[in-house]
C-alpha cells in the first residue's frame, strides 16, 4: 500500500496566480488556511497515558501538520526532515502496537524548525532546506477526518448494527433468502436471524450465518463487533481475504482465498478456528503457537505448503489438529505427539516424509483418531501404537511404510477402523487383530501379506468391510468368514487362495453387499445357495477355476446390479438358460461371461435383460450362429463385447437401437455381407471393432459422420474400393486399421488430418501412387505401416519429422530414391523394414539405422552401405571432382558476401532518407529514455478499444486516461491530451519535459510517448488501486492507520526527492490525492507535472498565475498586498 505521484500533464514555467509566489516550500494547496503552530502547540501535547496508540498517532501527524503550515517558508520544517518524523511515527506506532507505547517527541518544535532551518544558507539549500510540502498537510488532515469517527464515537448495540448492515451490503443472495427482510433497521439487532446477544451488555456475541447459500465477501466493518464471541459462516461462498479485524472464527467451506492470516496470533484467548475447504495458500504462520488456549485448530482442504511448524507442538489445549488436504512436506513434528489433550490428528492426503517416532503413543492417552494415510512416511509401524487405548479409528494406508503388522496392534480394543492398504508390509496377518471386538473396518489391501487368512477374524461379528485383496495369501478361505453375519464387503481378489466356497454359501452373510474373489485359484461349483445373500450387489469371480453349470438361483439374486463370471470353466446348456433367468434382475447393469466353454447360441430373451444394462461381454465363449435382432432392445448398452466367437449372418439393422452404445467388439467370428449403413446413427460410438469376420462392399462413407469416432478395426475382410473421404474428418482418430482387405485407389493427401493418431495400418491392400508428404505432420504417430501395396516414389522426406514413431514397415511396394537422411530422428524406432523395394543410395546410419541389420533392406538392389546391412559398398567420389565443388563454393560464398555488402549499404541510404523525410512529413513518435519499443496511435487505439468510455480512469484539465491492453497482454494507462484546449500542447511537451530525468519509485513511471500534430499521448504505468482520492472518500474503499501512514511516506519520498534529489528543484504545484495513483501493492505514486515548475540557480521563489486545479489553491501561494 505505497503511495506514487503521477500526472505531470502540465507541468510548464508559468507563473501561479496574479502577484503569488510558488517555492518549493509551498508545492500544494490547503484552501488558502495559515496556521501557526503556535496556536496549537499546547493542546497536542496531551500527555494523557491513557490515549491509546492510534490517538497518540494521529497527535503526532497534526503536530507534524502544523509545524508544516507556519505563515512564511522560512519557519517550516524541511521535507527532508518531515520524512524522517513520518517514519519514525510508522516505526513507533508499529512496535505499540505490542507494546502500546505512547509516541512521545517525535515532531521537532517550532524552533527546532527554525534552528534547523537557519543552518542552511546557501540558496539552494534555503529553499529545498525550508520545504514543507503543505500537500502533506492536506493529506495528513484528509486521512485522519476520514478515519475519525472509529476515535471519537463509543462503540454501543448502534456500531453493532452498522457492522451487521455493511455485511448484508457485501452478501449477494436471493430477495426470498431471509437476511434479505429480517435484518433491518426496523426490528432490534438482537433479535436478527443468526445473532446472539449477551444478556448484560446488549451487545452483539455470536454471528451465526452458517449454510444460508450467501455469496459475497467479508467487510472490515466486522471488527467493530467488539463483543463477539465466535462468528461461522460454514458452508457458503464466501471469498476473498479474511479482515483482520475477525478475532474467533468457523469459516469451513467457502471460497477465502490469501495465506492463513497472522493477526490470529494476536487472540491468545481464542478457542477455535475452523478455515477448512477455502483456497487458503503459503505456509503455515509459526506464529500460531502463540494462541495458547487453542483447542481446535482445522486448515483442512486448502493449498497449504511448507512444513508444520514445530511450535504448533506447544499448544498443549489442543484436541483436535486437522491439517488434511493440503500440498504439507516434511517430516511430522515430534512435539505434535507429546500434546496430552490431543483427540484427533489428521494429516492424510499431503506430502509428508519422515518415520512414526517410536514412543509415538507415550503421551497420547486420549487420541481417539489418527489419520496420516496418503503420504510418504517410510519406517515400520511402531510397536507402541498399542499404548494408544482409547485410538478408534488408525489409518496409515497409502504409504512407504514396510515391516510386519505388530502383534500389539490387537491392544486397541476400542478401534472401529483400522486401514492399512497399500502399504508395503510383509509377514502374516496377526491373530490378535481378533481381540477388537468393536472392529468394523479392516483394510489390509494391496500389501505382501503373506500365509493363511486368520480364522479368528470369524470373531469380529460388528466387522462390516474387510478387504485383504492384492496380497500373496494362501490356503483355503476359512469357514468362519462366512458366518459374519454383520459382513457388507468381502474382499480377497488377488491373492493365491485355493479350495472351494462352501455349499451353503450366503446363508451367513444376509447383509452381504459385495463380494470380490477373482484371480485367484478357487475351484468347484457356484453353489445356488448364493440366492440368499438377497442384498448382493456385485459379484465378482472372474479369473478361478470354478466349475460346472452356472445357477439359475442368481436370478433370485434382485439386487445384483455387477455380475462378473468370467474366465473359468462354467458350461451351460444350448440355449444358455442362465441368460433368459437374468431376465428377473432388473438392477442389472453389467453381465460377464466371457472366457467359459459355453458353447451355445444367444437366446433372443436377450432383449428381455434389464433397460439399466449398460455392459455385455461374451468374447471367447464359443458362441454360435446368429446376433439375434431383439439385441436392439438393450437401450441403455454402453459397451459390448462378443469377438473371438463363431457368430454367423449379418450385422443386425437393429443394432441402430443402441444409442448409448461406445464400444462394439464383434471381431473374430464369421459374419458376412455389407456394413450396415445404419451403424452410422450410433452416434456416441468410440470404438468399432469388426476385424476378422467375412464383410464385404465398401466402407460406408457414413462412418465419417460418427465424430466421436476413436478406434477402428476393419482388417482382414473383404472390403473394396476405395478409402471414402469422410474418413478424414475424423479428426479425434486414435488407431486406423484396415489392413488385409481389397481396397485400392491412392493414398489421399486429407490423411493428414488425422492429428492425433497414433496407429494407421494399410497394409496388404492394392493402394497406388505416391506416399503422401502429409503423413509426415503425425507427430503423434507410434505405428505405421504401407507394406503389402503397390505405391510407388520416394519416402517422403517429412517422415523425419515422426518423432514418436516406434514401428515403420514399407515392405514390399514399389518405392524408389534414396532413403531420406531426416530419418536419423526418429530416435524411438525399435522395427524398420525397407525390404522387397526399389531404392538406391546410401544407407543412413545414424538413429535407428544404428541397430539395423541386413534385414531391413533386402531386395534393394541400388542399395550400398554398411557390410552389417549386407549390401554393396557406396563408391567414393572422385578428389578432382569434389575440388571443383569446393571452388565453385568459395565463389559462390564471395558472390553473396558482396551482396550482402550492397543491401546493407543501400538499406543505409533508405532508412536515412525515410528518418528525413518523416522528421518533415509524419508524426512524431518519440520514446522518453528507457528500453521500451515506440508505439503508434492505431496501437493506442486498439489497446483502449477505440478510446471507449468504458476504459476511462480518470479526466483532469487538459486529458483523460484510458485503460489499454496492448497485444502482447500489456497493461497500460494512456493519457490523451485535449489539443483543441489552450495549453495542452505546452502541458504536454512540459509533461515530457519534466518526466524524461526525474526517476524515482514513487513517481509515476511513463513508458513512452505518443505525438502528431492531431493528437499527443503519454503512456503511463498502470496502477491498478487507482487514486487515493477513491480510498480517501469511497465508502466501499478502506485505509487502515498503517496503510495511512505508508502513503504518507511514499508522497513525502517523492516530493522530497523533487526538492532535494534532483539537480535543478522541481515544483510539482498541484498535488492532490487525486494525483497519487496507488500499485497493485498500495505502493504511492505522485503523478501529474502538468504545471510543474523549475527553479532555476539563484531562485529562493518565483511569482507565478493561479493555474492548478479549480477549486483549490496550492497552500504555497502566498498573497502579497
């Protein structure tokens, strides 16, 4: 928040006002009031230690302000020492704030002023020496009447009302939502939705606005509510950064964004602060420990990086520590385990490094809950984890974490949730998991568990999930997980398990909901007893060994939405009765029965299956005779799959009833006949695969239509004719094959369209003509062969630019030339082949050639290279020869050399002839120093949209400043001049003038210029806070005391450097907040020298006209009689 002078538009030698005097100690305006210090010497020198620090503060500026107004230069005290004063008011008022110190003589007496003042003589001296910018009295005085009334008023029910209104003012909601018609003037503030007041003083406690659908941001005004107690706006969306001004605090679940605010460091007597799920970011402020009764703190879901501070460890309330879901590094601070209060700990899904200390558990005695799953901690688990008595919930999982489970994990009898998945733990589950009676979640998924399954886990009759999938257990599963009754998930997928499901399975697990055994070795029948377990959803066992019919009790089974039978030996009758009793299961979404001996044909009661069936999977199932047309039914398909079958016939016309569908796989089986052009309605089709069957005709041109189009496999069928072009707009196309079929024509150039495939195989078709060039611009391609056609020419040469290319065939055509040497890059290529060709030349050898052999290129015999490549030697050419190139060369070389010379010298000549003639003729567009290109008015023009009002900041005597946004995303403010004005060309050219020297960080910076006889333009730096006359008299706009304080200085730096800084003194003769453009950093810029004025060797003052701003008079002015 910097203050930066701007604006020097009119900044010129002209004279102030008739019979006035401008001097460097009077360079603004004070509505032409004279105050002499004197007067108020006294009564600022209040000494009452009761002021707090804001009042001492402002004491001290006006004392400052004063000194600064005395009726002639000479009694004023210098900028110089004005800047001193004002920092080291900044600097006390700072440190009370700690401290609450009073400010004591910080502004120098009237006749330390004069002393000062008289110490300086010489001319220069005297009149940069005696300068007290008086803007800098305006100023002090506009920032303090601004913030008067928080001084002068006591805060009572009123303030409290205001501070809920200027709320209301920034929430967006609905004219239904509540707030909108019950907080108002009309009722008492108490008794508004969402506030609790205390029953003695009246007085705002609580603000309880939770889960009301507001939008908006949270205003300073808040800190005004000087009693409350605890302010929740959970589950809103609010954004922003928080105020400082907020002491207890529940904010879970909008949209604040900034780093974690450090004032909360200041409130050592709050409890709580809940700012999870915001856009919070940084790190987390050390600072924190300093709110030593905090119980709870919870920065989950946030962007939170760094470490966690060690000092949280000293917060020895805390009960609950929440720092989930955030980018943490680091190892975990050992002094976060040694809190005694400690109930939960959450730190799972960050970055976290590091071991679990291993008295982890010595002074937890009331942790109830530890999640650190989805890190990086390395280690093994401790031993002393089962000290932790009361722990309920321990979840680890994701992780680095090796070793063995500790057999004193078992200790935890009131754990509910023990998750150790994905984890790289070995040994044997321990039986003494058996001893948490209350257990109900066990996941050991994804380890190296090894051994048998534990019957003791039988005992756990609360368990309701337990995953021990993607181990390496072995034995039989024991009978005593069946019994448990409470059981809802059953997962042991993946391991090496052996034996058979026992016959009366399902009766002992009524509540199951899904049951995950596949890839395993299981072995015998799927007993019908499964009917039983009448809430299974999911039944996967896929990849075992089981045998024998499948039941026709699954169809009891109504809740059974996944059923996945693949992969074993199940058998069925011809009909595949199995498949009409699904008919019953109306929640049926995905069927799998591929990879079984069937041996049947498709019943048409196929179209009878659930609407909700999205997935259908029958590959390698001996499969016979026809599709049946009722498939048309299934209207919900997503996904089918019947390849690697002996299906016969058509391609049914009703399959255009599967709208959904994305995936059709009918490869491997003998159908016949023509494409039907219907296929082309199923317009959410990704991939169609009808690879080796007996299809015939051409290709529908339709298939061009089917955009979401991404794999497409027609080889080895009949097909004829030519590539339709259709197929090239096709632009999503990942793989391409049509090899082995009887197409024929040239290759098109539009092939090239296909941007992102990754596999395009023509071959063995009677394609022509010439390899098109276009291919070359497949940057993404991994596999490309033409072997097996007729084409002829060169390989283009832009296969060089293939760099992902893996796998390149071109065997067998009638390719000609040389093989292009570009084809070096294609470092990633692992199978070339040349063979059976026409080509000659030289062999590269560099890239892929390098590991090449002779069986690339056999059959060509205008070939030589290499022995390796097992062809002719290449013949060396002759010396005479390559000396008469190397002349030629060299002549030719000196040939351009010279006419390089020539263009130089006649580019010389031009350009000084167009600098002449444009000095004369065109516009003058300059650059004031610095490294910025020039830029023209058609430029200015597009940046500001045409100069459009909508990009106005601002207007002064003599122009406006535009917003613009040049091309290159260059923010600029530009500031056109009225040359139809008397005097605006002198501003600008004095403006100039003025700006092409001064150089200091808090004046305006001007990029460059822009000047014709018609229209003249500065380019400025753009400052985004816009003027501190906004912040000063907006209402929506808002200054803290330090924020004042800063602009003060920043204003005070810039004119003092004006005075003193540069070698001949400059007056800026119309400073006003309107003239002081703050940053993006509120960093002050003084701007607008429009008026400005040089005192020149031997000039203590300079009489001059009244021309600043209308409405004011610069305080300098003195009035002579």
């Amino acid at each position: 928040m910097v203050g930066h002078v701007s604006d020097f538009g009119i900044a010129k030698l002209l004279e102030y006002g008739q019979d006035g005097i401008v001097s460097t100690s009077c360079d603004v305006y004070s509505f032409g009031i004279l105050i002499d210090g004197d007067v108020y010497k006294n009564q600022t020198s209040l000494g009452d230690e009761r002021i707090d620090a804001k009042m001492q503060c402002l004491l001290s500026i006006i004392e400052l302000a004063l000194s600064c107004t005395l009726a002639t230069p000479d009694a004023r005290i210098s900028m110089e020492d004005s800047l001193s004063t004002l920092q080291n008011i900044r600097l006390q008022f700072v440190n009370s704030r700690h401290r609450k110190k009073q400010l004591k003589d910080l502004v120098p007496k009237k006749a330390t002023c004069l002393v000062m003042a008289r110490k300086r003589r010489n001319l220069s001296d005297i009149v940069m020496g005696r300068s007290c910018d008086l803007l800098f009295a305006l100023a002090v005085f506009v920032l303090i009447i601004f913030g008067h009334t928080s001084l002068s008023t006591v805060p009572n029910i009123s303030t409290d009302e205001a501070a809920l209104l200027a709320l209301k003012s920034h929430i967006s909601f609905s004219s239904n939502n509540i707030l909108a018609t019950n907080w108002s003037s009309s009722s008492p503030v108490c008794t508004w939705i969402g506030i609790t007041c205390n029953s003695r003083h009246h007085r705002v406690t609580t603000l309880d606005i939770s889960s009301m659908q507001l939008h908006g941001t949270i205003p300073p005004h808040l800190g005004n509510l000087s009693f409350l107690v605890s302010i929740i706006i959970d589950n809103n969306t609010f954004h922003g950064e928080l105020p400082k001004e907020l002491k207890l605090i529940s904010v879970r679940r909008n949209n604040f964004t900034g780093a974690i605010p450090t004032f909360l460091s200041l409130l050592p007597e709050l409890r709580i602060v809940h700012l999870s799920s915001n856009q919070f970011f940084g790190e987390i402020p050390s600072s924190l420990s300093n709110i030593t009764q905090l119980q709870v703190l919870d920065m989950s879901k946030n962007f939170l990086k760094g470490e966690i501070p060690q000092e949280l460890g000293d917060l020895h309330h805390m009960t609950l520590f929440n720092l989930e879901n955030n980018q943490l590094t680091g190892s975990i601070p050992p002094s976060i385990f040694n809190i005694t209060t400690m109930k939960k700990i959450g730190l799972t899904y960050n970055n976290l490094t590091g071991k679990l200390p291993a008295t982890i558990c010595d002074h937890l005695p009331n942790l109830e809950e530890l999640h650190l799953s989805a890190n990086y901690i390395h280690g093994v688990i401790p031993p002393n984890i089962g000290k932790c008595g009361k722990l309920q919930i321990l979840s680890l999982s994701r992780n680095e974490l090796t070793g063995t489970v500790p057999t004193e994990i078992g200790n935890l009898t009131e754990l509910t949730s023990l998750y150790l998945g994905t984890l790289h733990l070995e040994g044997e589950i321990p039986a003494s998991i058996s001893n948490m009676s209350e257990l109900q979640n066990l996941g050991f998924a994804r380890n190296r568990l090894s051994g048998e399954i534990p019957m003791e886990l039988g005992y756990l009759q609360k368990l309701l999930f337990l995953s021990l999938d993607t181990n390496e257990l072995t034995g039989s599963i024991p009978a005593s997980i069946f019994n448990m009754s409470a059981l809802q998930i059953l997962g042991i997928a993946e391991n090496r398990l052996s034996g058979t499901l026992p016959s009366d399975l399902g009766r002992g697990m009524p509540d199951l909901d899904g049951f995950y055994c596949y890839q395993n070795t299981l072995s015998g029948l799927l007993p019908a007893s499964i009917s039983n377990a009448s809430r299974l959803r999911v039944l996967e066992l896929s990849y075992n060994s089981f045998t024998g019919p499948i039941p026709e009790s699954v169809s009891d089974l109504e809740n059974i939405e996944v059923l996945n039978l693949g992969a074993n030996n199940f058998v069925s009758n011809l009909a595949l009765s199995f498949l009409t009793s699904l008919t019953n299961c109306r929640k049926l979404k995905e069927i799998t029965f591929a990879e079984n001996p069937l041996d049947g044909f498709l019943p048409a009661s196929i179209g009878n299956l659930s609407d909700s069936l999205q997935i259908f999977q029958g590959w390698y199932c001996k499969l016979k005779g026809f599709i049946p047309g009722e498939i048309g039914n299934l209207t919900g398909m997503i996904k089918m799959d019947l390849s690697q079958n002996e299906l016969i016939g058509h391609i049914p016309k009703t399959i255009q009833g599967l709208k959904k569908l994305q995936e059709l796989s009918l490869g491997g089986n003998k159908i016949k006949g023509t494409i039907p052009d219907v296929m082309c309605n199923l317009y959410d089709l990704g991939a169609l695969d009808l690879s080796e069957n007996l299809a015939s005709g051409s290709i529908p041109p339709c298939l061009g239509n089917i955009t979401s189009l991404r794999y497409l496999y027609l080889s080895n069928n009949r097909l004829n004719w030519t590539l339709p072009s259709s197929l090239w707009s096709l632009q999503d196309l990942i793989e391409f094959n049509i090899s082995s079929n009887l197409l024929s024509g040239e290759i098109p150039l539009e092939i090239g369209n296909l941007k992102v495939v990754t596999l395009v195989d023509l071959s063995k078709n009677d394609f022509s003509g010439k390899i098109p060039n276009t291919l070359g611009g497949l940057d993404r391609m991994l596999s490309l062969s033409l072997a097996h056609n007729k084409l002829d020419g060169p390989i283009p040469d832009s296969f060089g630019k293939m760099l992902a290319l893996e796998f390149l065939d071109l065997t067998n055509n009638n390719l000609s030339g040389e093989i292009p040497k570009s084809l070096e890059a294609l470092v990633y290529v692992k199978y070339l082949n040349f063979s059976f060709n026409e080509l000659s030349g030289a062999i590269p050898t560099g890239g892929p050639f390098a590991n090449a052999t002779g069986q690339s290129f056999l059959s060509n015999y205008g070939l030589c290279g290499d022995s390796k490549f097992r062809v002719s030697p290449c013949v060396i050419k002759s010396p005479k020869r390559s000396k008469r190139k190397k002349i030629i060369l060299v002549l030719y070389i000196l040939l351009g050399v010279g006419m390089l010379f020539l263009s130089l010298a006649l580019t010389y000549v031009f350009l000084r002839w167009r600098k002449i003639k444009k000095n004369v003729d065109q516009a003058d567009v300059f650059l004031l120093k610095g490294k910025h290109e020039r830029i023209s008015y058609y430029e200015l023009e597009q940046a500001t949209e045409g100069f459009d009002e909508s990009n106005l900041l601002g207007s002064g005597s003599f122009s406006k400043v535009f917003k613009g946004i040049l091309k290159d995303g260059t923010l600029l403010a530009a500031k056109v001049f009225n040359v139809q004005l008397e005097g605006a060309f002198k501003s600008f050219d004095t403006e100039c003038e003025m700006l092409r020297n001064l150089r200091h960080r808090n004046l305006t910076k001007v990029i460059t210029s822009c000047s014709n006889p018609d229209f003249k333009a500065l380019v400025l730096e753009y400052m985004p806070n816009g003027t501190l006359d906004k912040w000063l008299y907006n209402h929506n706009f808002f200054l803290d005391m330090l924020q004042r304080l800063s602009i003060m200085i920043d204003v005070a730096s810039a004119i003092d450097y004006l005075h003193n800084g540069y070698s001949t003194p400059v007056v800026h003769c119309d400073l006003k907040p309107s003239n002081v453009l703050l940053d993006n950093e509120m960093v002050g810029h003084v701007s607008d020298f429009g008026i400005a004025k040089l005192l020149g060797a031997g000039e203590d003052f300079v009489q001059t006209r009244t021309i600043a701003t209308i409405g004011y008079i610069a305080p300098g002015i003195v009035i002579i009689d």
